[in-house]
C-alpha cells in the first residue's frame, strides 16, 4: 500500500492491482467451504423432511428391505419432480 501511495495510483488501480489479486484466494477459498457446507445442509434437510430430492433418495437407498422394489419407482418421481 505505501507503494501504491508513492506511485500515485489511483483508488481502482490500488484495488484492481493490489487488493483484489491479494484477497481473490481467501474469497474463493470461503465460497469452496461454504457451497460443501450447504450441499450436506440441503441433503440432510431432505433426509428429515422426506419426500422428493437426492437426500430422501439416499436415505431410503440406504434401507436393506427397499431396495429391490422401490429404486425404480424413486428413480420416476425424483425425474418428475426435477422436471
């Protein structure tokens, strides 16, 4: 910064070469962190709430007796719900 001050660099030059390049790895680092976090919150909502999405699809996959009969069926209303 006092480098940018004794070269009289404009405000959007000091941000656009200086502050912007230093805090890009934090901010994308924060939205790698935060989009992992609400892809586990939205999956365990729909385990809870039951019904349609990749969370009850999971969840009642994961039953040894509802296997066989019922993949088909989940795999229809999860295409019709998306749709």
């Amino acid at each position: 910064m006092n480098v940018a001050r004794v070269l009289n660099l404009s405000e959007l030059k000091i941000f656009t070469k200086i502050l912007f390049p230093a805090v890009l790895p934090y901010v994308l680092t924060g939205v790698r962190l935060s989009i992992g976090v609400a892809w586990l919150v939205i999956v365990a909502a729909e385990m809870l709430t039951g019904g349609v999405g990749i969370g009850f699809w999971v969840w009642t996959m994961e039953q040894p007796q509802r296997r066989p009969h019922h993949h088909r069926h989940l795999r229809r209303r999860y295409r019709r719900a998306a749709a």
